[in-house]
C-alpha cells in the first residue's frame, strides 16, 4: 500500500499562489520551519535557533507552522510569516527547504513533493520512531538529520541547505521517491 496523503496532485498550489497566500517572495529561497505542535517535546528552542540564523538574511524568507492543536503559538520576529491554514502539504510549492519533524504525514508530503528537509524527529515515547525515518532520508541523500538533544549540528545543516547545489542534489534523489509516492 502507498503511503496515505490527505491530498491529490491536482489540490497542490503552484509556488506563486502558495507564495502570494502566505506572504513570501516566490525569488527568495523560501524555507518551512514546522516542528511539530510542541506538546510533547519543546520545539521553542530548536525553532528560535532556526530562526536566529535565517531570519534577515538577504533573499531568505521564513515561515513558521503552527498546529491548531498546539498549546501556545510562538513568539515570532517581524517578518517572519505563519502558516496556519491546513492542511499544510497544500503550501509546500511555496519552500525551497524545510527544517521539520518527521511524523508521517510530514515526511510523506515532503517526499512526495521532493522537498529538500532538515529532519528533526520527535523523539518522546509517546511518538512513534520518527528517527527511522530522519535516518532513512540521510541514508538516501534526501534530507540532513539534526536531533533536538543534539542540536550543535543545525547551523551547518542549514547553510548546506541554503546551497543551491545541496538542494537540487536532494531534489535529485527525491525524483523517483516522489514518483513512487505520487503513485
């Protein structure tokens, strides 16, 4: 069975009207930060420690998912936008990389769509094994994994993917993933 996506092909929007609807410049390099709801493991830090080495850099924009059932919604700098409409998979034209947890239903979008991601598992019992599926795509060239007890990786992580040549390798690895997915 294929994995389960909530969305068609034809539901998606294109990058420019994904972009108009949250309020980012489709010339940019675009990126997701979309760490989960934070309800069973603080994402506070790892999502300021994103934003902190992305946010005002010249023709990078930032927007931050927030999960409705989510306890309280992030404090976030000027400029950097929200992504609060669901599902969030129909967007996704509008990022050029993304720095996410890898629940099912983020992982297949990102793979379906070939987004280049950095890979941060929700790691709490309560979950299931997320870092199988951060290590799957590291393994396949599909993504970075940086773990939130481990977090002195995320700076390297995100300058490698705001290499143009970085992403369009993932892109490149992603392109028979996505098919098989789309399937």
């Amino acid at each position: 069975v294929p994995p389960v996506r909530l969305l068609d092909g034809n539901q998606l929007m294109t990058r420019e009207a994904a972009c108009a609807q949250l309020g980012l410049d489709p010339d940019h390099v675009n990126v997701l930060v979309a760490l989960g709801s934070g309800n069973n493991t603080d994402t506070r830090r790892m999502t300021a420690r994103t934003l902190a080495h992305l946010h005002g850099r010249s023709g990078v924009g930032t927007t931050v998912a927030e999960w409705r059932i989510a306890g309280e919604n992030a404090d976030l700098p000027a400029g950097v936008t929200r992504l609060t409409k669901y599902p969030f998979g129909k967007f996704l034209s509008a990022f050029d990389f993304a720095v996410a947890a890898a629940g099912y239903n983020t992982f297949t979008e990102h793979m379906a769509e070939g987004l280049p991601t950095v890979w941060v598992p929700n790691e709490h019992a309560q979950q299931d094994r997320q870092i199988l599926r951060a290590r799957f795509a590291v393994a396949s060239g599909l993504g970075c994994l940086v773990r939130h007890r481990a977090d002195f990786g995320l700076k390297n992580a995100l300058d490698r993917m705001l290499a143009r040549e970085t992403r369009e390798a993932m892109r490149s690895a992603h392109a028979g993933i996505g098919q098989h997915l789309a399937e």
